[in-house]
C-alpha cells in the first residue's frame, strides 16, 4: 500500500522541497496550505506540473475544515506540520494572528492527528527563538560578527525563554507537540530549526534573510538592515533539512515527545555583514540603511547540533559558499517570476 504524508505549508518553501523529495520516494502526497503567502501559489503551480499531488485550500485556524480534511483522507502514515505566521515583526503588529496561526493552528493538527491517525508520526517544524534572546550569554563583539565566548553552540539543555510573540505562538505549539507524545503515546518530533534557506524561497525584509539578501541583489532593491549587521546565525541548506526528515521518519519508533535544536552547527555561520561581503564577491552589490534591533532579535544564534547528530547520524553537508551559491543561480533565472510574486 502506497504512503501517505499530510503536508502542511506544502506550497511554501520548505514544503515544496519536502513535496519534492517524497513523492520522488513514492508517497502519496497531500497538502495542506491556505496560499496566503506570497510566492505559494506559484510554487504549488510548479509543483503540480511536475508531482502528482492533492491540494486543500484550507487554513490551519479553521477547525472544523481542518477536521474534515483528516475525517475524509483518514489516513496519513507521516504528518509535516510546517505551516505558520513566519516573522517575528508581523507578530508584534498583530499578535492575535499570529497565536491563532502558529498555536491554535498546531493545536487543531494535534487533535486531529490523535484522533484519526494516531499511529502516524507528527514532525514539527519549530524555532531556535524558543531560546529567547540569550541576553545572559557573554557575547564578544569582532570586526563582523558576534561570537559567544567559551561556547560553540545552543544545545536543548538551554532553559525555554520565549521572547516576542512569535516565541511565545511557536514556542507554545513545540511543548504541544512534545507533551501530546506523553500524554496520548503518541510519535512526535519538534525540529528547533535555525536559519534555512534555498531555491524558492521568496524572501522578504522580516523573514527569509538570506534570500531577501540575494534578490535585493540580483533585483537591484535596496533593504534595511537592522541593528549594527554583526548578527550570527548558523545556516541550513534546505536539502540537509529534508535529509533530516527523512531520517527521522525511519527512525519513527525513536521519535516519541523529541525535540532537537537544528541548524547548520558551528561550521556554518554567517554574519549579515559577511553574507553582504560575499554578495558582493559574485557581482551583487547590495545598497542598505540601517535601523534599530528589532524586538527578540538574538545577536548569535548557533545551533549546538550534537543531540541530533549522535542520536539520527545527521550533519549539514551543503556549505554556505555552495548553497548561497545555488541560490544566486536560482535568483538569476527566475528574476520575472521573483518580479512578479514580489511586486519588484
């Protein structure tokens, strides 16, 4: 019998990576996404050009249409939960949105899940800001780029510390899903991810950097950059996070309440300044203002990958050079489509 896996935010850029790399595998694959983001509607259209696929049009917040949705497909042996309110400055603009997308949104999967297909394994796609801003870190400020003194990376022993309601939306459905696997026995993993980027991602000024970064440059737009451009993020190539999800799928019967921090690690970091530096090495010059920090925005963030590692046998592969580099190339050939999704 063929297996069926449950998609949500499946036109969006992870999802479409996650569509691509499964169907390839032979799964039936149903998604699930509202098309309400910017760029999702052109990528299911790629999508269904190339992989056969069901689609509903269906918002996380709508209960009963969610519910209908499992009662009629039934069942699903894997369910990636990826859809979400993305960006830390449309959740202080509008919090309510933003709970009832990333919480009550998780919520309602949960249920369903529990309810019709109990036996499958739930992956959710949560955040490193349920770490909080890390303002107790010693920070030692270089050139450009920030770097933790005397640690290498955030590993899950780090206290919960939401911060911004983004955290606080993302952070209550990632303690859902692990407390659902408890409570109710059932398979959960919550992926803490840092920074993920790739082809198709559709990147705009309050999420998606680096893709914001190399259309501003390929298109000639000018950005903002906000606090001084020193901020450090571990980067992830997308396919080494699909690597990871499938790992974690064949390890199904490990996966029971898991949660793991996931990022490009300690040898994959970059700093805004250096990704602009870069950028600019490959004939992207790139015309910015700065402006204040934005609320919750962490100096440093890298991902202690060690728990993830030893227990999934599972390392970034693709480095920053190679996978901003396929990225630029992906940029470049679709200039007109990236025009039109983003009103450039």
């Amino acid at each position: 019998m063929q297996r069926r896996m449950l998609i949500t935010g499946g036109a969006g850029f992870i999802g479409c990576h996650v569509v691509r790399h499964f169907a390839e595998k032979g799964y039936e694959i149903v998604v699930l996404d509202d098309l309400s983001r910017h760029g999702s509607a052109a990528n299911l259209d790629h999508l269904k050009e190339h992989y056969p696929l069901t689609h509903h049009q269906v918002d996380v917040r709508q209960t009963e249409r969610v519910e209908a949705l499992f009662r009629n497909e039934r069942r699903f042996e894997v369910i990636v939960h990826l859809a979400a309110q993305v960006a830390v400055t449309t959740s202080v603009v509008n919090p309510r949105e933003d709970f009832e997308v990333n919480a009550l949104g998780t919520f309602n999967l949960l249920e369903c899940f529990r309810k019709y297909c109990p036996e499958a394994l739930f992956l959710f796609a949560s955040t490193n800001k349920v770490y909080g801003g890390l303002t107790d870190l010693e920070v030692i400020e270089a050139n450009n780029r920030y770097r933790f003194a005397g640690l290498d990376g955030i590993s899950e022993d780090r206290l919960l510390d939401f911060h911004s309601p983004y955290g606080c939306s993302k952070g209550a459905a990632d303690q859902y899903v692990i407390d659902y696997a408890r409570i109710y026995d059932l398979h959960t993993v919550s992926f803490r991810q840092s920074c993920i980027y790739g082809q198709r991602q559709f990147g705009v000024e309050d999420q998606g950097w680096v893709a914001w970064f190399v259309i501003a440059g390929v298109l000639g737009v000018p950005i903002t950059v906000y606090g001084d451009g020193k901020q450090v993020r571990d980067v992830l190539y997308v396919e080494d996070l699909v690597q990871l999800y499938d790992l974690a799928i064949a390890h199904k019967e490990k996966m029971h309440g898991k949660a793991y921090n996931v990022g490009g690690g300690p040898g994959n970091t970059l700093s805004l300044l250096e990704l602009l530096a870069h950028l600019g090495s490959e004939g992207l010059q790139i015309n910015y203002d700065q402006e204040d920090w934005r609320p919750g925005d962490q100096k440093i963030f890298v991902s202690d990958n060690t728990k993830v590692s030893n227990e999934l046998n599972w390392a970034p592969k693709v480095a920053p050079d190679e996978g901003v580099g396929k990225l630029i190339d992906w940029v470049r050939a679709h200039q007109a489509l990236l025009k039109q999704v983003l009103g450039k």
